[in-house]
C-alpha cells in the first residue's frame, strides 16, 4: 500500500461501515412494510385490546399480513414455546426458555341480573358471593383458575358452566345464578336485564403477560407490533350500562 493509501485506508473503512448502517436502516424500514406478523392471545385480550391496537398498526403498515390466535394461556405458551406464533398475551409468562413482562393488570367484576338482591347491599362479602349459584367457565380457563383461588376459603356454589362469555351472560340473563368475569369480557354483559359491579372483597386480578421466546429473533414487522403492545397504556373498558 502506497503512503497515500495508508493515509485514506481509515476513512475508507469508516465510509464502508457508515453505507452498511445506512443501507441496514432501509432494509429494516422495508421490513417492516411488508411480512406476516402471528401472534396468540387469551380470547378476552383478543376481543378487547387487540381489535384496536391490530387496526392502529394496520394502517401504518397495511403490507403486513397479521395473524391473531385466540386461545387459553397455556396453548398461547405452547404456541410460542413452538415458534407457531412470534409473541402472545397470556397470564401465564411460560418457562426459563420464554421471556415474559407484564404489561397491563385486568380487574375483576361481578355480574346478576338488575333485580338480584345483592346488588342492593352497599358492601359484598365473599361470603354472600358463595351463597347463590355460581356459573363457572370451564376448568381449564384461567378466569376459572383465578376464581378458584381466590375464594379457596369462602367456596363457590358452582351449579353450572360453560365454554363462552356470551353463554355465561345468557345463563346469568334467565336467573340460572351469577358469575365474576374479567374486565375485558364485561361488554359482553351489557344487557338491559343485567347488572354489572366491581368485585372488592376478594379483589381480584391477573397479570397479563407479554412473552416471546428467548432464543428466537422477531422479524423487522413482528418487532415492531411487539414493541408497540408493550408500549401501549392499557385501560380497562368502560362499562356503559348498569354499573353499581
């Protein structure tokens, strides 16, 4: 190398690494444009918060394709733990070989008809919760789980169950007994003939998880939506009609 050389060999390099960032920074905004982004989350996670936060990103990034699974938190693990999803919303945050974070906490709410006689007391106990019949959703749902937990003590007179909010709601609608849902699935109970009450004694809650697997890189699209939930200020819905 001539002594001219040695003297621009520096910047030569400098100016090759410079184009490589430049060029990677468009590679990755072109990334982000286009690509399929799958993701799993709880059903009342995927009927509340992801309807809005999936058309928020849709429109800046209509050439990604999305993909949303809904499912009870341990198959959205395994659909993680698999790689069939990039990321999922779960309460459960998975293994040592997940990554998981909360990112929003969801509240719990009781839920009889307008003329059920608890709804006229100024205070509800546990106790008065397990006096009446009890409409579970199934056993392997993790409301289900939360319930069971929470009032191990005062235990719940489970007299029916069911697999959808939309039939608890019917059930809990002809005076089969009430039930306690999660703050996501209250608009699912907004009928005229029921009452819905925010449930204090045993307050109850459940993390909601954001989990990826450890070992795998997300694409550009899918770091983006990831990155965009976990940054998301998550409220519970409001709640329109016969709230006490």
């Amino acid at each position: 190398m001539t002594p001219d050389g040695e003297v621009f060999e520096p910047f030569a390099h400098q100016l090759h690494a410079d184009l490589s960032d430049v060029i990677q920074i468009f590679r990755d905004r072109a990334a982000r444009r286009r690509g399929r982004v799958s993701i799993a989350a709880l059903p009342s996670v995927s009927a509340g918060w992801m309807p809005k936060i999936l058309s928020r990103f849709a429109t800046r990034h209509p050439n990604v394709q999305l993909s949303l699974t809904d499912a009870i938190a341990e198959t959205c693990v395994s659909l993680v733990r698999n790689g069939d999803v990039d990321f999922a919303l779960s309460t459960l945050d998975g293994a040592e070989d997940l990554d998981g974070q909360v990112v929003a906490t969801d509240h719990f709410y009781l839920v009889c008809r307008t003329d059920h006689e608890l709804l006229a007391k100024k205070k509800i106990a546990a106790a008065d919760i397990a006096s009446y019949p009890f409409i579970h959703l199934t056993h392997n749902s993790s409301v289900r789980r939360a319930l069971e937990a929470a009032f191990e003590r005062a235990k719940l007179k489970a007299h029916l169950e069911a697999n959808y909010m939309a039939t608890l709601a019917g059930m809990v609608e002809a005076g089969l007994g009430i039930t306690i849902v999660p703050s996501l699935s209250v608009h699912q109970f907004e009928r005229p003939t029921l009452g819905v009450r925010v449930l204090q004694a045993p307050r109850i809650s459940r993390p909601i998880y954001l989990i990826r697997r450890r070992s795998r890189t997300l694409s550009a699209a899918a770091e983006a939506l990831f990155n965009e939930i976990r940054r998301t200020d998550f409220e519970e819905p409001s709640i329109t009609r016969k709230r006490t």
